[in-house]
C-alpha cells in the first residue's frame, strides 16, 4: 500500500488562496448588498451585469485565440493531492467563507477590505 503523499508547499499556498477569496466574496456581496439598500442601488444592479459581460467577453476571446493559434504545448499535468492536503484544500474555500459571513455579522466589512 502507497503511503500518502505530505503535505507540499503550494498545497498550503493553494488553500490560503482559497480561504482569502472565500472571505473577500463574502465581504464584497455583503458591500454589495448594503449598496442596493442605499439611493445608489441601480449601481448595485449594473455591476454585476458588467463583471458577467467581462468574464463572456474573456472567454469568447481565449476560445477564438485558442482556435486560431493552436498550441502545441501540453497542459500542466494535475496535482494528485492525497490525504489531509485533500482535506484541507476541499474545505478552505467554505471555511472562507464562514470566516468572511463572521466578518460581515460583525460589521467588519470596511475595516476588512481597507487592510486588502
């Protein structure tokens, strides 16, 4: 039998990346969702809709970038992470975003994104 493979470094890289964006999603909804009660709610409302067309836009260019410029490159090979570097990589983006709910309950929002 194969002994688990440790935990490496960018397995720990990977899951504080993940924590990081779990709090800063949280935190901008929650700005978000302050901002649609307030008299600048059609921002609220047009913001999303330019961060969607943005991410279209992006990807309907790498396609067609992709399509004409072949590469002949192959892609990085998959990291087999076993174990608790598993584990933990599974669970950081809900743990940020426990972390970052916590924060919003506590009107940190502000004092959060102003040290980001």
């Amino acid at each position: 039998m194969r002994e688990p493979r440790r935990t490496q470094i960018d397995d720990r890289i990977k899951t504080i990346i993940n924590v990081v964006i779990g709090v800063l999603v949280v935190l901008v909804a929650d700005g978000a969702a302050r901002l649609g009660t307030t008299e600048l709610w059609p921002l609220a409302v047009v913001m999303p809709l330019l961060v969607a067309g943005l991410v279209l836009f992006e990807k309907v260019f790498n396609r067609l970038i992709d399509w004409e410029f072949p590469s002949e490159v192959q892609p990085a090979r998959k990291s087999k992470a076993q174990g608790f570097a598993r584990f933990a990589r599974l669970l950081s983006l809900p743990v940020g975003i426990a972390i970052g709910l916590i924060l919003a309950l506590f009107g940190l929002t502000d004092a959060t994104l102003a040290m980001v």
